[in-house]
C-alpha cells in the first residue's frame, strides 16, 4: 500500500511542481507506440520507459466510441486501469461488478468476462508480468483473482489520485496519450515491492516451463521446481491465479487467441 509520505506529499503538491512534473514528460524519449484501433474503438499500446519492461508489459489507451457497447475481457493478465469516462458493468457468473470513473485492479479471470459499458468509454492503464503484479500489489491470485477489484482497497487512496489527474489532463488535453501513460509509469516505479528471492525462483521456474511448448507436461514443473508438489501448486495459484494444470490450459488458450487476432 502507498506511504503515508506517498500520500500526503501528492496531495499537497504545488501547482508549480505539477507544471515542472509536465514539462518533464514533454521531455522524455518517445515511448514506441502500436496502434490497433479500429472503426469501432481506439487502442494504442505503448512500451514501458527503461526499468519496467521486468514488471510493465505494456501501457495503453483505448476508447470505444459508440455509446454503448458489449463485449467480453480475457482478463489473462493483471492490469491497472483508469477511467476516463464511462461506466461498465462487469459479470462473473451470477455475480455483476461495475467500474464508474474508478482505478480498478484485475487479473486471472478464470473465463473471459461478459461486460457491458456505457460511454463513450475512455480508460488508460498497465498491463503487468507476474512480477510486476507481486511487486506492486503483493495480492494472492487464489483470493483476489477472477474479479474486479478497486484499485484504492490494495494501493491506498493515492491511486484515485492519479485517477483524477490522468483524467483530467486527457479531457483537457494538456496531456497526451503517451505523457498519460507515462505518468502511471512513474507513479508505479517508486510503489514496486522487492519480491522475495524464493518467489522470484518459483515466478521463472514457471514462465519457463509455459515456454517449452504449447502443452507442457505438468510433472516437468514439478520436477524442476525446488519445492514440494504442494508447495508448488500452492505458489503457482498465488502468483499465476489457477493450479498448474489449469494455467497451462488458460495459456494456451490466450496464445491461440492472440494467434487468431494476429494472423
């Protein structure tokens, strides 16, 4: 969670500082940008400034443009997102979530997620490794994966904050895409936890094994990983939100997706 220093000193910061905070990110090296918008909706991915690409696999915008639209979300991958504008309600089975101009938190929807939004919708955010989801909110996938989560429940209320400001400086326009993305760069930078060795061995021990093929044989992992079966299984649902088995299953699943959008 945010420092009290984190807090209080972002909440008394002078406009003066807010100025000099703007002209900095007008200053920056590009970020490079990929834009895969459509008739429908607006989408531009950017890449992390230098020293998050570990934790930050990709900063974006997206706006869809019709006043209201359904669609589903994968929720493969944790995410921190803004809103704009607009609101979305979100279904988890009989359960329904709704975002309304919030900072929310997501990841490891253990199927893609029906949600309809009412907009236009407007929202920026991360999308985080594993990694970056341990060290920024230190949450256990097995509780708090599969739904939508507010953002100020696990990083403090100076995430609404951001919120605010980000908001603001694209509907006034004193920001653009890539400097509003940018500033959640560098909100996110100083609130990365260190993860704990043994965490960081088994977060790689499990990339790796995903890496061998588009079904890798469970037992591999086990017999690789320094940890018990159990323990394994254990650390796998916290960091990755599903059971070995189950989580070499969700990503084939997204790689076949992705291939399909791809080609």
């Amino acid at each position: 969670m945010a420092s009290a220093q984190h807090l209080n000193g972002e909440a008394s910061q002078p406009g003066s500082t807010r100025r000099a905070d703007r002209a900095r990110l007008a200053s920056v090296p590009k970020l490079r940008a990929i834009d895969k918008s459509t008739d429908a909706f607006h989408l531009t991915y950017f890449d992390p400034p230098p020293g998050l690409e570990r934790y930050i696999l990709t900063l974006f915008e997206m706006r869809y443009f019709p006043q209201s639209v359904e669609a589903q979300h994968p929720g493969a991958l944790g995410q921190l997102s803004l809103t704009v504008q607009g609101t979305a309600r979100v279904r988890f089975g009989e359960r329904t979530e709704w975002i309304d101009n919030d900072a929310v938190l997501f990841n490891a929807f253990e199927v893609a997620a029906p949600y309809r939004a009412e907009g236009p919708l407007w929202v920026l955010g991360a999308s985080f490794s594993p990694y970056g989801w341990a060290a920024l909110t230190q949450a256990s996938l097995k509780e708090w994966g599969n739904r939508v989560i507010k953002a100020r429940d696990k990083l403090g209320e100076d995430v609404d904050r951001l919120n605010e400001r980000v908001s603001q400086g694209r509907l006034s326009g004193e920001l653009s895409a890539e400097q509003a993305c940018l500033e959640i760069a560098d909100w996110i930078r100083p609130r990365l936890n260190d993860i704990p060795e043994a965490h960081e061995a088994i977060i790689d021990e499990t990339l790796r094994w995903l890496g061998t093929s588009l079904n890798p044989p469970v037992e591999a992992l086990f017999e690789d990983a320094p940890y018990s079966r159990r323990q394994v299984e254990r650390l796998v649902q916290r960091f990755f939100g599903f059971a070995p088995r189950g989580l070499a299953r969700k990503y084939r699943a997204h790689r076949a997706a992705n291939h399909l959008v791809q080609s």
